[in-house]
C-alpha cells in the first residue's frame, strides 16, 4: 500500500504517536479530564487521526485509535469502548478506502459525510437503547451525580451560579448559599449545605438535559459536514507538505514545480482551499435553507423547531466553509505566513464569523470565481 506506508519517517512516526497517545491518555484518568478526553473523541479524533495517516503512516493512526478505544474504556468501561469503536472506526476505515481507491476529493467529502451522519444516527440509536428512550435525561442525571461525586463539585457549582448564572435558587436558598459562604470566610472551611447542594444538582440536571435536547441535531448535522470535509483537508493539506518536505527539501532546494508535480501523493485532485465557492444555483438553496432553519427554530412546534435546527446548521457549516475559503483567499493575497493561515481560521471556527463571510461571499462574488449571468435573448 504505497499510499498507505506503515511509517512515512521514522521520526514523523515518533512525533505523532506521542501527540495522539500520550494527552488521551493523561486526561482520561481524571473527571475534568475524561470530558475533555470525550469532546476530543467527537471533534477532533478523527481530522486528528486521518492527519496522522498521510502524515505519519498506518502505524501512528493505528496507535491512537487504540489509544481513544482505550480511553474510552477508562471513562466510561464496555460502553464507552463501543461507542468509540461504533464512531471511530467506520470514520477511520472511510478515510483508508477513500486514499486507497483516489476517490475524486469531493466525492470523498461526500462519503465522509455520510459516514459522519451514519455514525451519529448510530450512536443516538444505541445511546437511546441504554437509557431506555431517556437519552437527554439520563445525560443530566450523570452530570448531577458526577458533580455530587467529585472532590471540586461545590466550587464548580458555585461558579456556575455566581459568576455564569446558570443556576437557579429560590430565595431562601439563595440566602442559606450567602449565610455559608459568609461563614466560610470566618472559618475558612467551605461548604454547601445539603439542602442547597440538592437544589444546585438538580438545577444542573435539567439544564444539561433541556440544553443537549435543543443543541444535539444541530450539532450532528453542523458537525457531519464541517467533519466529513476537514478529514480530508487537513490530512490531504498536511500530508502533502510533509511529503514535498521529506522528498524534496533533503534533495534540492531548487526543485522545480513539475518534479513536485510528479511526487506520488494521493491527493484526490483537491483544489487550493481559496477556490472553493458554492455555485450561484445552488448558494441560493443553502441560503434558503439557512433563513428557514433559523425561523422554524422559533416556530413553537418541537418537531419543526428540531427540523429547523438541522437546516440551519448544515446550511450554516457550508456557508463556513466558503467563508474560510474566502478567508485563506485574503491571506494569499496580503502574503500572509503559513502559520497564521493556520491559526486564524481555527481561532475564528469558534465564532460565527466565517459563515458571515461565506454569506457575504455568495452575494457579492469578491474573488470573481462564479461567471456572470448570461443576459436573456431579446432583452
């Protein structure tokens, strides 16, 4: 498998294996840390493991599968093990056959999101299983005893009802908090009494449970695609440049651009990020989409508000995505480092930005990429 190596270099092999192995395991051993571990799971695993493929080779991507399927395990024991193995490894395989086949990158995109949508439907339908229909309230009930259990319990829930006011209290026990904290200053030992940490809990409780029930098909359906399309980005964005480093840097610094063509890499005919753009016929879809995901939100009926929440974050990933287009097309142009080209967009994934943009690219065409309308004969 030449396009799949078992290590591309030693030391690249080294480097990632450290990378995806060592922090999943140092975080799953706490609470605090085995979240953290579970998040990594669902966002970054799989771009994380694909990358390590191209980058690194067969062996470092085999290592950290291991090492989240392990992880899993110490968080949540035989469970946990299967509903890693039930997201990682068709995400995992996808990635293998789509390189090995050289499926035409869109193509590839695709298939990623498909087996993206496949393994959340896969999840919900097992976790619904378990929890005998009562997904969402049985996520409330384990962050309620997860927070009654834990060494750190009382400061989180006082931060979560001082500082960020999440936490509702009737007044009485709004008072009982104050009364213990102002005794905790004269006596310097804290604690929350009973009563009060009841009510805490279970405020925690149904905040987990409404905010999961009104968040998850969104996320699924904003993560499937932004998911589906970056395991084949960065793993193809990185592992080219890894390959032309190890190929060419070592050999010829003057290595003209048609030896670099030849270099054998499976890169799926990707084209530069700057030059994607949804075209206009189908910009307009999204857009409706877009605008009728976000009003159905608000309609009132849950099962239109559910639909409307799938709408509008598939609608809104696109968008991001050509808005980060857009976004690499303006550094290119102002000659920015590589490294900020990096940097700034995975800082500005976390806002709502990029859609703005991949909107505003959509209505005013600024690079030029999509052909003006032909005019009408006669008129």
């Amino acid at each position: 498998m030449k396009d799949f190596p078992l290590t591309r270099s030693a030391r690249a092999a080294v480097i990632w294996s450290a990378v995806l192995v060592i922090p999943i395991l140092l975080l799953s051993r706490s609470l605090v840390g085995g979240l953290y571990a579970a998040l990594v799971l669902i966002y970054l695993a799989p771009v994380l493991l694909c990358t390590a493929g191209l980058c690194a080779g067969a062996l470092p991507m085999a290592l950290g599968l291991t090492a989240a399927l392990v992880s899993m395990h110490m968080l949540a024991g035989e469970k946990g093990l299967i509903v890693g193995a039930v997201y990682l490894l068709p995400l995992v395989g996808a990635f293998v056959w789509i390189i090995l086949r050289r499926i035409p990158f869109w193509k590839g995109c695709a298939v990623m999101i498909g087996v993206h949508v496949a393994c959340f439907a896969a999840l919900y339908a097992l976790l619904q299983g378990w929890t005998e229909a009562s997904l969402y309230q049985a996520a409330g009930k384990a962050a309620e005893d997860a927070l009654r259990q834990w060494e750190l319990g009382d400061y989180l829930l006082i931060e979560l009802y001082d500082r960020i006011g999440v936490i509702q209290l009737t007044q009485e026990r709004a008072q009982q908090l104050r009364d213990a904290m102002a005794d905790s200053l004269r006596s310097g030992v804290f604690s929350i009494p009973e009563e009060v940490r009841k009510d805490m809990l279970l405020s925690v409780n149904a905040l987990v449970s409404s905010q999961l029930e009104s968040m998850v098909p969104g996320l699924i359906a904003g993560q499937s695609v932004l998911g589906g399309v970056g395991c084949l980005l960065l793993p193809l964005r990185f592992g080219y440049l890894a390959e032309e480093k190890r190929q060419f840097l070592r050999q010829d610094e003057e290595a003209d651009e048609t030896a670099k063509r030849t270099m054998n890499f499976p890169d799926l005919g990707m084209p530069p990020l700057r030059t994607w753009f949804i075209p206009r016929g189908m910009g307009w879809q999204v857009g409706v989409a877009l605008a009728g995901g976000y009003l159905l939100q608000y309609s009132g009926t849950p099962a239109l508000a559910v639909a409307g929440m799938i709408l509008y974050s598939a609608a809104s990933a696109v968008f991001s995505l050509q808005g980060l287009a857009l976004l690499n097309y303006i550094q290119h142009m102002r000659n920015r480092k590589r490294t900020w080209r990096i940097i700034v967009p995975l800082l500005l994934m976390m806002t709502r930005l990029l859609m703005i943009l991949g909107v505003f690219d959509q209505l005013v065409n600024l690079r030029g990429l999509r052909k003006p309308r032909e005019p009408k004969e006669g008129i």
